[in-house]
C-alpha cells in the first residue's frame, strides 16, 4: 500500500480554530434533535463560500425511489468535455447536504478539472438503508450512460466523505457484483466502513463530531433492524477487488484527528491481497479540497 503523509503545520492552526468554533457538541441521541440539527442553516464562516470562479446548477437524476437532487459544479470559462466526480456529503447517514459543501465541491471542479455532481441522496430514519445507497448506484449508472448530456467526457469517478464514502464504496460492491459501471476511481475521504469498530482513532477521537459505539441511535436509525450487509459495511466484504475494467482505487484519504482514521487504513490494507491500485494518504491536522482535487486529477 503506497502511503503518502502530507505535513502542513499551517493545517494545524486551521483545524483547531474550526473545532473550537463548533464546539464539542453531544451527539444526536433523539429524532427531536436531529430534525432541529437539519434546520439550522450551515455558517459560512464554518462551511466557506462558492468558490467564485465556479458556477453551480441544480438538476435532478432518476432513481428507482424518485428523483434525486443533484448540485453540478463546472468551472467558469471551461472548454470542452471534462470527467464526472461524483460527490456525496458526509453526515452519519442522518444529516448532512448538498448545501453544506459549495466551498468543497467548487474548489474540487476548479481545482481538478472536473466537473463535480454533488448528491443529495435519502437520509434515514425517514429512508433507512438501502434507500442512499440506491441513490447513489443509480446516479452513477446514470452518470455513466447519460453524462455527455452534462459536460462529461465519458469518465465517471466517484468519492465522499465519512457516510458518503461509505456509500460510494458499497455503491462500487453493487457495480462490480451486478455488471454495473467501471468507476475510473474512487476518493474516499475518511469512510464510515464499518459499524462498532472497536480502533486507536475511534478511543482517541470519538465524539468530535459523532459517537459511532455499537448499538448507538445513529446506526439504530440507518439499519432500522436490518442484518449488516457488505455494502452497508464495505469492510465486511468476502472480497474487496475491483473488475478488471475498474482497478484505479486513489482513496483514502485520512485526517490524524479522525475518528474513522483506522477504517481507512483497514480499507487499504485487504485491498492489498487483491492486487488493486491504491492509494492511501494521511493528512495529519485537516483535509483540504485541493489535495483530494489532486487525487483526481493524477493518480
């Protein structure tokens, strides 16, 4: 496994101002509070703004539950066909939006070239699994079939963060299990792939953002009694290697203080027994667009 650490002690300064900004906020515990959580309008001062050189659409893509929402980032001025990165937002499965993540999503497609459809995929407890995952393999069928009709060039690749990266990965087991579209690769950014990991970062940094201890109301919600499957826990898969049309794995990509730290590194060390081209990189204070637009970009 090649492993890149990218040491910026600029990052350092900027990860903790944010943290204090948010504060150490409980988890949510109740459907009460998570619908008060979903109303509360994301600070810019937290969440960044567009970036200016990059204009945004909104679309919406067929799925078998319905259409779903899609924000499309195309830089301003772009010539030509450019490649599809798909991108799914982070949120524990509960939370989380398109409207989050403009700063990220336009300086993903500026800064690599691409052109960014960011998903605003089904949310449990009102769609518990597998509802987002549906979401997410039927846009990237789409995406693969129709995507000239948007800008693409015929490449479509796929990534996330935390939730989304999971998403993203178990969308690939259905891909690669049922004939489905070869992904040119996938950037997963600190991926939620497993449930109840008992791991060094989970003890370290559990309940920075969420709790993700077995049992919790968070999972309780997602599954909604269901058995724990490989694609709603990618690391359970018998086997994690790709088809031979989609090999180029460029994820993960891990924050030193992450509580899904260690699932990325477990992600891509049983990619290693089946030969697959990846690649892990280790930020240690924060993680920037422009490095995972880098990603896209060349590997």
């Amino acid at each position: 496994m090649k492993t890149r650490l990218i040491d910026e002690p600029g990052f350092a300064a900027e990860t903790s101002a944010f943290l204090e900004r948010i504060g150490q906020a409980a988890p949510i515990s109740d459907y009460e509070s998570l619908l008060a959580a979903r109303a509360r309008t994301a600070s810019p001062a937290v969440s960044g703004q567009m970036d200016p050189a990059v204009q945004a659409a909104d679309l919406y893509l067929p799925a078998r539950g319905g259409p779903v929402l899609a924000r499309v980032y195309r830089e301003r001025g772009a010539r030509g066909p450019r490649q599809i990165l798909l991108w799914l937002h982070g949120g524990g499965f509960i939370g989380g939006s398109v409207y989050d993540l403009d700063h990220a999503c336009s300086g993903l497609a500026r800064l690599g070239g691409v052109l960014v459809v960011s998903l605003e995929y089904r949310l449990a407890p009102e769609h518990p699994f597998p509802a987002a995952l549906h979401d997410t393999y039927d846009a990237m069928c789409w995406l693969a079939d129709n995507g000239q009709l948007i800008g693409g060039d015929g490449r479509v690749a796929a990534g996330g963060q935390s939730a989304g990266a999971a998403l993203v990965a178990g969308a690939g087991l259905m891909a690669r299990d049922e004939g489905g579209p070869a992904l040119s690769r996938q950037v997963l950014c600190y991926p939620a792939l497993d449930f109840g990991q008992d791991t060094e970062s989970v003890r370290l940094y559990n309940g920075t953002f969420v709790t993700i201890e077995p049992g919790g109301w968070l999972e309780t919600q997602y599954l909604a009694g269901q058995g724990v499957t490989a694609c709603a826990a990618p690391l359970r898969a018998g086997t994690l290697a790709a088809s031979a049309a989609d090999r180029r794995w460029p994820g993960p990509a891990a924050r030193r203080r992450e509580v899904l730290r260690r699932e990325a590194r477990f992600r891509w060390r049983a990619r290693d027994a089946h030969r697959v081209r990846r690649y892990h990189a280790r930020l240690p204070k924060s993680l920037l667009s422009g490095y995972v637009a880098e990603l896209v970009r060349r590997n």
